[in-house]
C-alpha cells in the first residue's frame, strides 16, 4: 500500500509545532535578507525597522512587498534589481513573469532554492496521486516559465517516467497521447479543454480514447471552479487537481486526492498572511481576503510580505486527507487585480467562467467590457453548436450570468473557431472602456 505522504514528518507537523519551526526559520531568513539585500535594508530603514530583532508575531511591522516595486526596481538597477540577496555565480536558475504589457519581472534561485521548488512541486504530485510508475505528460511551453520546468524536476524526483512535449503542436500531442500508456497529464485548464476540443474534432474522445487518469492544472484558477473542473474531468477523462503558484514565490500550493475542494500551503517553505481587503486585518477560518507570502528558506530573491493580489478564504476545518497545512477552500477564488467595476458592482472574471463552464456546449469565450448609451455593458460572446444555440443556450446562460452576478449581461454567439485559444495563462476579459470606475 502506498504512502500516504511524501513528508510525512513536515505534512502532518502539528500545528504548534509548525508555528515554532516558522518562527525559526523566519529569524534566520530576516536576518540574511537584512544583510544582503539592498532592496529590503532601503524599506526597513524607511519604517525604522531593525530586523534581526523581529519576532514572526511582529512580521505586521514590515512593509508590504508589490509587483510594481520589483519591477521598477529591475528597470532602475537593471537587470536583476537590488532585491537580489545572493551572488550571481550562486544562482542557477532564471525564469521570469508572463506579462501583457511592460518588461517581464525575473526570477533567479540558487541551487538550494531550486531543490526546494523541486521538492514541493513532487510533494503537490504525490499528494494528487502521482507515483513511480505513471508516464507523465506536461503540456507546458518550453520556455523561461516556470510551471514546466517545476514539474519536470518534480516528476524526475518521483521517479516517474518524463515524456517532454514542450515543443510539440497540439495535434502532436493528441496523438502522443494516443500511441503512448501515458497517465498523467499537465497543463493550463484552459489548454486542457482546448485539447480535448481539438481531439473531439478529429472524432476522438480523449476521456475513452487515451489512458489518463489525473491531470494537474496551473496557470489559472480554473481547477478550483467546479464546473471547469467538472468540465475538465468529463472532456479528459481524469480526476483534476488544481496547483496554483506565483513565478515569484513558487508552487505555492496543490489539492490533494481527498478532493474536499482545499488547497494546502507549503507552510515549511512559504508563510502565509490572509487580510481583509479593506481594513487589511486577518481574517479566520470561513473569511475571505487576499493572500500575502513571505518566504522562510528563499536564497537568491527572497521576498517578505508579498502581495500576491489573490483572493482566498480560509478553510473552516482540516482536510480530511490529515495534513495539517494551512488550507484555502475553493483554490484561488480570483484575482483582486482582475475585479472590475460594473455599474456599481465589482464582478470578477471567474465568477462568469464558473457559469459559462456550467453549460458543456460552450467551446471556448471571451469577455469584453464596454459602454452602450453611456452605461457599462458586459459582453459574452461564445462559440457553440448550432443546435444549442438553436435550443436557447443564449437565453439560459443570460439568466443564469444575472443570477450570479445581479446584473444584465449580452450574451452572444461568435463564429465557430473566431476565438482564441490558450496553450499559457488565458486571458479572456477585454475592457473596451475609456473611463473606468475601478
């Protein structure tokens, strides 16, 4: 019989003693960081900060940390930044942010750093089920992302067999998982059910047709929304696990095979704040608020009190699964810097991706944020079947989008194949608005 951890000793710690293990390593981490880094000596000093002696219950004293101020700080100290707290010939590693606009953050680790990642990428893994003797597929771009090369080395470290696709076509793979027993497939959700889209269009059906039996998703909030991850499991034919993580500070989290819809935390590694968006309190158990990471073992670029800009609620009880992480039910529910105002009410992208993903017809959609006779319009154009649209499809999802959201949304149809597919990180909302409240 298998395991039930692959850290039994860190997975299961009890929560008092986790906290005076976080509390070490928080001291030794503040205080390298106050020695080596430029970037955190300039902020502590400017709040008259002396860390060496800062215990992790006065970790509130510290500023914040934000994308924004990495990336200026790469821009004026080019091309790492200040914040970088190791020397050069010790990193081994770079990858860097996606970016929609602007220079790319990026991202150096050491040696130790990457060891790390390594190891909670094949802990979130072994969690979701991976063993030794699965083939595993991960359908990630060959790139200086970090997603791929994470789970590379993770499944190197389980021991499981690597079957690399990062430059193959769609198609390619369609048929790689078709010639060959792999198992377990990785992959953006979106990705994900653009290939089971692809196959179907060939006249296959991947969730008969291949031999998988779990895939993991990054990327995006996707496999924590339950009718994406229903969507998922139908159209691929697995059981679907959701591994959300920032480039930044790593694979920070994963479900597990007990499937209680909560995501762990890597508590010997990441540190975790969740604070109220307004009055930036903590919040408990059942409460919403965005997540802030501070590393406790990061070397190269280690950062303290990062905004990741996420939105997650705190777990009410343990998993059943046993391990005595910090969870989050629900994954990464959305991201705060994704929230638009729309006639008074903010909205988020995953709250419409949950009800469009609610009806399987729906082949892929976009978002698009306008203004009509002066008053903001949300837009959903979708492709689908014709004979869905025929039985009311547009009709249904109208209602059901006013439902959830409290507001009226247009609901379209597109040209079958006009929208675009996603093989990254999607980005399906368009803002068409000059003047935008929020």
């Amino acid at each position: 019989m298998d395991a039930p951890y692959l850290h039994p000793d860190v997975e299961t710690l009890p929560r008092q003693e986790r906290r005076r293990s976080q509390a070490a390593a928080f001291a030794r981490q503040l205080a390298a960081v106050a020695a080596s880094s430029p970037f955190y000596q300039r902020k502590f000093a400017a709040v008259g900060i002396h860390p060496s002696r800062l215990p992790l219950e006065r970790l509130t004293d510290l500023p914040f940390t934000t994308k924004d101020e990495l990336k200026a700080d790469q821009e004026v100290h080019a091309p790492w930044g200040e914040f970088l707290a190791a020397p050069l010939t010790a990193c081994v590693r770079l990858h860097q942010t996606s970016a929609t606009t602007g220079r790319p953050l990026l991202i150096l680790e050491s040696r130790r750093d990457w060891q790390d990642l390594s190891r909670i990428y094949a802990r979130a893994l072994y969690a979701m089920g991976v063993r030794s003797t699965d083939m595993v597929l991960p359908a990630f771009s060959f790139g200086p992302w970090v997603g791929f090369w994470g789970g590379v080395f993770a499944i190197q470290e389980l021991g499981a067999l690597f079957f690399p696709s990062g430059g193959m076509s769609t198609e390619q793979r369609i048929d790689t998982l078709l010639s060959y027993p792999i198992t377990v497939l990785g992959c953006t959700p979106s990705y994900g059910l653009h290939l089971a889209e692809a196959a179907a269009k060939r006249g296959i059906d991947l969730a008969t047709r291949s031999r998988l039996r779990l895939s993991w998703h990054t990327g995006e909030p996707g496999a924590s929304i339950p009718t994406t991850r229903a969507l998922l499991a139908r159209r691929l034919g697995t059981r679907v696990f959701d591994l959300p993580g920032l480039t930044e500070i790593a694979p920070w989290g994963f479900s597990c095979a007990a499937e209680s819809g909560q995501v762990h935390l890597h508590e010997d590694v990441i540190y975790a704040e969740v604070l109220d968006v307004e009055s930036e309190r903590p919040v408990g158990p059942g409460e919403r608020g965005e997540l802030i990471l501070t590393h406790l073992r990061r070397e190269a670029m280690p950062f303290i009190r990062y905004r990741t800009r996420d939105l997650v609620e705190v777990a009410r009880r343990p998993c059943p699964c046993g391990r005595t992480f910090l969870s989050f039910q629900g994954g990464v529910l959305g991201r705060l810097d994704d929230l638009k105002k729309i006639r008074g009410v903010l909205i988020s992208p995953a709250h419409i991706e949950e009800v469009v993903r609610g009806a399987p017809a729906v082949s892929e959609f976009e978002i698009v944020l306008r203004r009509l006779q002066g008053l903001d319009d949300i837009l959903v154009r979708l492709e689908a079947p014709e004979q869905a649209l025929r039985e009311g499809l547009l009709t249904e999802l109208a209602a059901n989008l006013r439902l959830r959201l409290g507001l009226r949304v247009t609901v379209e149809a597109a040209p079958s194949g006009s929208l675009r597919r996603w093989d990254h990180k999607a980005r399906r909302l368009r803002d068409e608005r000059q003047e935008v409240p929020f």
